[in-house]
C-alpha cells in the first residue's frame, strides 16, 4: 500500500545525510572496538548464562513435560482398557466405604480406583 | 531467515558481542537519524552513536522488551545527544582558544553553496520540537513508513503523522521565501 505521505514529503537531500555504508562500519567498528576491549560484562557471565538459559527454556520445558505426561497418561489408560474392566461392584465398594468414612481420595487413589474403566 | 532482534539480545546478554554488533548494524540508520536531528552536526551524531551503542551493551540487561531493541536503543540516542547538546551549548559560549586556522581553510565556492544550503535547512529545522525533527528526517529523509517511525520512537502511528504534518507546515512557512539556492540543488 501507499503511503499519501510520500506525495508531500520535503525535500532534505541538501542536508548530505544519506545512507553512507563507509560511515556506518566507522562508527559501529569504533564502538565494537571498545566493548571488546571491554572487560566482561559486570554480572558473572557464568550465572547470567545460567539465568537466562533457564529463562529462556522455562515455558517450553512446561509445554514439554505436559505432552510427556498427557502422552504418558493415555498410554497407561489405553493398556489397562486393553487388560480389561474393572468389576463394577469393587468400585462401588470402594466409593461406599469413603462415603461412609468421610474420607477424601487423593489423585492416587480415584486415578487406582477408576482405573481402566470404559466410562 | 534473518534473526529476530529478541534473539540477538538474549545472545548478547550472554556476552556474544558478534550478535550485539549485528544488532547495531541493523539499528544504525534510524539511531544515525535520531543523534542528527539532536545535533545537526554529522561528526556529534556519530560520537554520540558510538557512546550510545557502548552504553547499550553496558546495559543491555535493562532493555526489558528484547523485542523492542530499536526503541530502546533510540531512546538511549536520544539521551546521550541531549546531554552532548548541554555540553556543546556550555562549550559555545567559552573562547576557543585553538580555534585559529579552522575557519581560514578555502573552500570551493559550490562547496560554500552547498554550507549555506545546508544552514538555511537546519536553521529551519531547529524551529521543531525534538520529536517534529526525528520524525520528519526518519519518514521524508529516511522514507520510512509511519509504522516503522511509531515502532522505534515508541509512539502512536497517529502521533506520527501528527508530528509530520505540524512538522512539514512549520518548515514549509519557514522555507516560503526560499533561497533559490534551493531551487537550484533540487534541479
């Protein structure tokens, strides 16, 4: 798309400011030139790194250890489907008794107790 | 596929200058820009970038958006001119006592057109705020779009074309009664 702009723009070629490459290998050589005769950077370049690293990495390494374990899951849920059902009146049993109890099951204990059923 | 700037940042941040300088390369034009619409003066302004790009390695840690490099490193230009303009305004008013022969040099008469040229400009460019200035050299000198000009100064495209448009009437009315000098380098 065009820019209506460009249509009215001054011109300023006269200020001899154009791009100049010569110019620009100076002045960014000159600085370079000093930062690397610069000692390193004042924070340990070794902690840095280790900070930044894991930084950098913290939410994909998320992003990686949730698909291993939804992987990991469906495959253990997939091969105790294939073992077969769980008898009906154990888990019925079991969910009584914790009704009885008051008790409150952990993940642990629903993923055991349910654990296989084609529901 | 070029690198992002966020990239070269968090590779500089562990101390790769190569990627530092890949990033100054990139960013040099607009920071060039910025440090002459300041100064006016093509040897200031690359002092000026100098001492900014190393101040910006110094610390690079403190650009918090690694995405927006070119801001922050404009922004940095921009303090680094306006304290250099304090300093070069205090030094002005002090005699110059190694001045002598400077001014005696000759030089060709196209050579004094093009000066005085060049003065008629920048007197006229002084007239604008800070932000007219970098504005109007990075879109009608540079051609830079607004988006690109809003990106790296950091402001609103709107607050772009604003800026463009007070800057071209202020110079336009200053420039009225040109200098047909001016008319002659145009041709």
């Amino acid at each position: 798309m065009t820019d209506p702009d460009r249509d009215d723009r001054i011109d300023l070629s006269a200020l001899g400011i154009s791009h100049d490459d010569g110019q620009m290998k100076r002045v960014v050589g000159g600085a370079m030139d000093r930062i690397r005769a610069m000692e390193p950077r004042a924070s340990s370049p070794e902690d840095t790194s280790i900070l930044t690293e894991v930084a950098r990495w913290w939410y994909p390494g998320l992003a990686a250890a949730a698909l291993v374990a939804v992987v990991a899951g469906a495959t253990v849920l997939s091969g105790n489907m294939r073992r077969g059902r769980y008898d009906d009146a154990q888990v019925a049993a079991r969910l009584a008794e914790w009704a009885r109890t008051g008790h409150v099951p952990d993940n642990g204990e629903l993923f055991a107790t349910f654990h296989g059923l084609d529901r | 596929m070029t690198e992002s700037d966020a990239s070269l940042v968090a590779r500089a941040r562990s101390g790769d200058a190569s990627a530092f300088e890949t990033l100054i390369q990139r960013h040099f034009r607009g920071a060039f820009l910025v440090a002459m619409a300041h100064l006016g003066e093509r040897s200031d302004a690359e002092d000026v970038c100098q001492d900014a790009f190393v101040r910006c390695w110094e610390r690079i840690d403190d650009c918090r958006d690694a995405a927006k490099f070119g801001a922050w490193l404009l922004r940095t230009v921009r303090n680094t001119a306006h304290n250099r303009r304090e300093y070069l305004a205090v030094r002005a008013v002090q005699p110059l006592d190694d001045a002598d022969g400077v001014a005696s040099v000759a030089s060709p008469e196209s050579e004094l057109d093009r000066r005085e040229l060049r003065a008629v400009l920048w007197n006229a460019l002084r007239q604008l705020g800070d932000i007219q200035r970098e504005v109007v050299l990075l879109h009608d000198h540079e051609g830079w779009p607004h988006a690109e000009v809003a990106a790296r100064l950091d402001i609103s495209e709107l607050m772009s074309r604003r800026h463009l448009s007070d800057a071209r009437r202020i110079l336009r009315g200053l420039l009225q009664d040109d200098d047909p000098r001016m008319e002659a380098e145009r041709d």
